[in-house]
C-alpha cells in the first residue's frame, strides 16, 4: 500500500510559526552580512559541568537580498559524506558570491557525529524522529525543536543530506519529500532533479511526519533530500556527487549564479518507494546472507536472501522473498539480524515525476 498523498490544490502556503520559549543561544547573527561560522548553544547541566552548554557548529554566509538556503548534514552521525562536503563549501565559498542567505549546519546531531553513531548516546534519540521536537525535552529534542522553531521560518529551501548510515548501503540517489499539495510536490521534484544525483527516489518514510524534512515540507518550504551510499564508510563516488549536488541546489535557489551542473546520466532512474510493501523485512534472530545485489531489478517471489542460524546447524536458513517488483534501492549491510531489521528496500519506476500527470 502507498502511504504518501497528493492533494490537488493550488500552491503551498508558508505556516507562520512563532517559535516557542527557549534558552538556546547563537554565537553568530543570522542577519549579519558575510561570512561567519560559530555555534548555537543548547544549556546543559550534566554531572561534570553545572552550567555548561552544547555546542551545535553553525554557520551562515550572506550578501544582499535573496533566498534563504538551510543546509543541514550529521543528522545520523554515521553518516558522513553530508559533513565532509558541506565543511568543504564552507570553507571554499567567497560571500562576494552569493546572493541571499545560506545557513549551514554541518553537525546537527553533534554528539551522535563525535560518537560515530546513529542516535545520540546522551539520550538515545534518533534525530530524525524527533521533530517537531520540544524545548523542555532531552538534547536531541531540544535541537530539533530550534531547528523547526527558529530556523525553517527564516528559510525558502532545506536540503537534508544523508547516507545510509552503518546498516545500510544505499545507491547514492536525491530524495525527493512528497508534499500534500500539487504545486507544492512539483517544486520538490523540480529542486530535487536539480541535485543531478544519477537515481531520485520519493520516499515518505512510511508517513512518519517526525523527520526533519517532513516537518520542513509542512511549514511550506522547498525540500531536498540525499542518500549517500553507506555502510558507516565514505564513498568517493557518492561524495562528488554530494559536493556537486550542494551547490546544484544553491543555483536552483539562485544563491549562486549560473545554471545547475546536471552531468549526463543524472536522473536516470527515477522511482519511489511504494510504502510498506517495499521493504524486506527479517522475521528471526540470525545472519544475514544477501543475494539481490543493490542496483539490480528484482522480481516478485525471487530469493531475495537467507537467514542462516550459527548455533543450529541442523535447522534450515529461512529465505526471504522479494514482495513486488522493483529495483534494489537499499541492502543491509551488517549480517547480524534480529526481527523488524530492515534488509531490503524495494523501489518502483515513478514516470509521473517527470511529466505533469501529477
């Protein structure tokens, strides 16, 4: 079943939010012309430090009027092709160069980041479900609440970069948020085919609306998204596409001039995934031994894999079945298995992205 929906309607409108009572400090000016790179500071009070704060980098590059880019990469801290080229733009890129506003936030998970882990080993939240987040809350809900709070109101586009992460290997793709308007999904797809990755891919993540994206689409921005291959490594094919995707997306904006480098064989695939029905799903406590490679066109019923039991040689491996036909868009990467980990993710050819059928 598809979990995602377009509503025929006219354009998306900005929500005007006022953001809710907090403590979280910035060590840079948000309105401020030029170039600086600082911090927003959440006040923590653990056992070694009373009246301490974490230090989230931030940084904003502006000159003259013009659009308002967020850009936001370490969102799962084992994730890492986002972080290595948004620090890259940052210290590469001339204010002279811009046109309106990039705001930059290249660690936003930062305790997950310095951990090299998925979820922040302060208060074991997953960053990415936990918005619209809450002030009153632990770390990560208090970053996240800032981000939807402050950040997004301020903004016109919000590019999320992402990878697989460590139990993941993902073909390196542009994300496309779907939206609950028309006019509103078109300017997702149209900025999302602008990043010029080789594979777009629509995903609603089941419908959560706790991610930082789906909560991005509802206050009206344009959103972005990227999944860089994975596996908790850094692919040098993935982080070029990354490092030209970023500046695709500010030129789409018009931050910076000239047209977007859309290099041949960019959008070639470009799919969806088809809610619940695209995921292979383990049932048991084992191994995993993958046979679908990623990439490969699959078809309903193959052998998509096996779950193989260490300790009970005589019992048989359970086979997983591929339920539809599609396209191998994401494979686990760890073998080790418990039931609900995810070992496949199914995606189907979406035409309609291409044409006004929407």
């Amino acid at each position: 079943m598809t979990n995602f929906s377009v509503v025929k309607s006219g354009a998306s409108e900005r929500k005007p939010l006022t953001p809710r009572r907090n403590s979280i400090f910035t060590s840079v000016d948000l309105d401020r012309s030029g170039k600086q790179i600082g911090y927003f500071c959440v006040p923590q009070s653990p056992h070694d430090d009373a009246w301490g704060v974490v230090q989230v980098p931030i940084a904003v590059v502006k000159n003259g009027t013009g659009p308002t880019v967020l850009i936001e990469a370490g969102n799962h801290g084992d994730e890492y092709e986002g972080p290595i080229a948004l620090g890259e733009l940052l210290r590469e890129i001339d204010p002279a160069d811009v046109t309106g506003r990039i705001i930059a936030i290249p660690a936003i998970n930062v305790r997950a980041v310095e951990a090299g882990q998925r979820t922040s080993p302060i208060d074991g939240l997953n960053f990415n479900r936990s918005f619209p987040g809450d002030f009153n809350g632990t770390l990560t809900s208090q970053i996240a609440a800032y981000v939807n709070d402050c950040l997004f109101p301020i903004a016109d586009y919000f590019l999320d970069l992402h990878s697989g992460g460590s139990s993941l290997m993902i073909l390196p793709s542009a994300i496309i948020e779907p939206s609950a308007t028309t006019e509103g999904h078109r300017r997702n797809i149209r900025a999302t085919l602008a990043f010029g990755a080789p594979t777009v891919v629509m995903i609603d993540n089941l419908g959560d609306t706790r991610t930082s994206t789906a909560a991005a689409n509802q206050q009206g921005l344009i959103v972005i998204g990227s999944e860089m291959a994975g596996g908790g490594l850094v692919s040098q094919e993935a982080l070029t596409i990354c490092r030209r995707g970023i500046r695709n997306i500010l030129k789409h904006a018009g931050v910076l001039k000239g047209a977007p480098d859309v290099p041949a064989g960019a959008n070639a695939r470009v799919l969806k995934v088809p809610g619940t029905e695209g995921y292979v799903l383990s049932e048991d406590d084992g191994v995993f031994e993958p046979i679908s490679e990623l990439g490969t066109a699959v078809k309903k019923g193959e052998i998509a894999g096996r779950i193989h039991f260490l300790r009970s040689p005589a019992r048989e491996p359970v086979i997983l079945h591929h339920p539809i036909d599609g396209i191998v868009f994401a494979k686990r990467q760890p073998g080790r298995v418990r039931p609900g980990n995810c070992c496949f993710v199914l995606a189907n050819e979406y035409p309609e992205a291409l044409s006004n059928e929407l």
